[in-house]
C-alpha cells in the first residue's frame, strides 16, 4: 500500500497557503457544527481569529473538543489535513492581525476594518493529526 502522508515539510508548505480551513465544534444541541475559517500553522499548532461572540467561542467554551481539516481536490487529485484536539481560548491582538493579514494583506480595506472588530484567537494543539495526498498514488 502506497503511503500518501505528507511529510513535515509538505505538510508546513501545504499549511502556509491562504487556504480555507474548517472547524468542527459541538453546538448547545450536541449535534457538530462547521464553521469555514482563517488559520495559521506555527510550531504543530493551528491558530484561528474570529469574532469574540461567535457560534465557535460559544460552542468552545462549552466543550472545548473540535476538529479541524484543511484540504482541496484540483484535477482529481485530493491533498489534505486533519487536525482532533481541545481548543483553547487566547488573547492575542497581533496573532489576531497575522492571521488576517495571511488572506488580505495589509492594503485590504477589508484589513483595515476586521482589525476593528474585537477577536480571540482559538488554539488547537493536536491530539490526533493524519494527512494525504492522493498525488502520490501516481508517481
């Protein structure tokens, strides 16, 4: 059987992409909820900026278990990353403005007016990772 897990390298250099990310959380309901997010990954950890009232918070400091993958098919071709763990809730303005900064740049209006809006950052160091890339399978 082929191995199609990405390497350390592969991995960090897949990651560093401006790249949608998505987060399983576990809504008041029990059932999961996935909300479409901005990431960045430093150091084995993932780094999301969302708004402070957000459904995520609410749902995180709830029950702190999330999940969180990042993937994206291209010409049959599947390249990807699961992340399981906690999330922890951090206050961090500038990791806040990087993240925003990964998908706007600093000349985005957009930029300018997401830096105003008060955020936290949620932190997941992963418990269980595993990743592929189906690229290859073909040589």
């Amino acid at each position: 059987m082929i191995d199609t897990s990405m390497s350390k390298k592969e991995l960090e250099e897949f990651l560093s992409k401006p790249l949608i990310a998505r987060i399983a959380t576990i809504g008041k309901d029990n059932m999961p909820n996935i909300h479409p997010v901005w990431f960045l990954y430093e150091n084995g950890i993932i780094f999301i900026s969302t708004g402070r009232d957000s459904a995520k918070v609410r749902n995180i400091k709830r029950n702190p278990k999330v999940a969180v993958t990042v993937d994206v098919s291209e010409d049959g071709v599947n390249k990807g990353v699961v992340f399981r763990g906690e999330a922890e809730l951090v206050e961090n303005d500038e990791l806040s403005k990087r993240i925003l900064l990964k998908y706007l740049g600093p000349d985005n209006p957009k930029f300018k007016q997401l830096v105003q809006i008060p955020r936290i950052v949620v932190k997941v160091k992963p418990e269980k990772m595993f990743s592929w890339d189906s690229s290859k399978i073909f040589g």
